[in-house]
C-alpha cells in the first residue's frame, strides 16, 4: 500500500499529494490554474513542489 502520509512541513511533490487527493494530474493542474488549489514553489529548473501546510489547508477544504 503506498504511503498516504505528508509531512507536516517541508515540500510534497504533486506524485504524494495524488497519493492523497484521488484526482488526474491534468484536473490538478486545473485546479492550480483557476485558484482551486494552492500554487506550487519552483524548487529549480525542472523541480516543482508545494508547501506541505498548503496542501493541509485545503485538504480540510476538500474533505468538507
């Protein structure tokens, strides 16, 4: 079974956040786009992350 964990802080990688929230990359990056879910921090050229305080917030968002 896959870790369904995140971190408390730190960065998740959008691989762990669907993991969590059960939906496409396509419909995550969507939501991303229209403000639905928090915007990601670029950690370098080619490597995109989201604050794991972001992703908690609106995961008590979503579960409502």
């Amino acid at each position: 079974m896959p870790n369904t964990h995140l971190p408390e802080t730190g960065f998740v990688r959008l691989p762990q956040i669907l993991r969590v929230i059960p939906v496409s990359r396509s419909t995550w990056w969507q939501w991303v786009k229209t403000g639905k879910a928090p915007k990601p921090v670029k950690l370098a050229a080619r490597t995109t992350a989201w604050r794991a305080s972001d992703i908690a917030a609106f995961i008590q968002v979503f579960a409502q």
